[in-house]
C-alpha cells in the first residue's frame, strides 16, 4: 500500500475520534445541565414548600360590606 493511503486512513482515524470526542463532550455538558435544572427545580419547590402562605386581598366575604372605608361620606355612618 502507498503512503498516501496510511496519510489518508491516520487523518480519517484522528478527525474521526475529534468527532466523537466533540459528540461526547456535548453529551455529557447535556447531562450535566440537566442535572442543574432538576436541582435548582427542587430548590424552588423546597423554598415555595416553606414560604409563608398567601393572603387574601381585600375582598369581604360579606357582599354588602366594603372592605375599604367609604371615604365619600367623611368616614362616618
């Protein structure tokens, strides 16, 4: 066999494994950012688990009683 043949089969060889190794790399950045969102996703359940409860806005539950004084009248009934 020629030597240009063992050039061409070593230069195969060699862009072949950059190639792979390039894919693996990829691979494993992929895996490795996804294991940071499912704990940075568990980290945020955790804080909302123990975060204090919402509260009601000024909504009455009585429908004739407002919840904001009424200002029209000076404050007095």
């Amino acid at each position: 066999m020629s030597l240009f043949f063992y050039a061409v089969f070593t230069l195969g060889v060699v862009l072949g494994g950059l190639v792979l190794l390039v894919l693996y790399s990829l691979l494993a950045m992929a895996a490795k950012g996804d294991e940071h969102l499912d704990q940075l996703e568990l980290e945020q359940y955790r804080d909302l688990e123990y975060a204090p409860p919402l509260t009601k806005r000024g909504k009455s539950e009585n429908i004739r009683v407002s919840a904001t004084p009424d200002l029209s009248h000076g404050g007095t009934t």
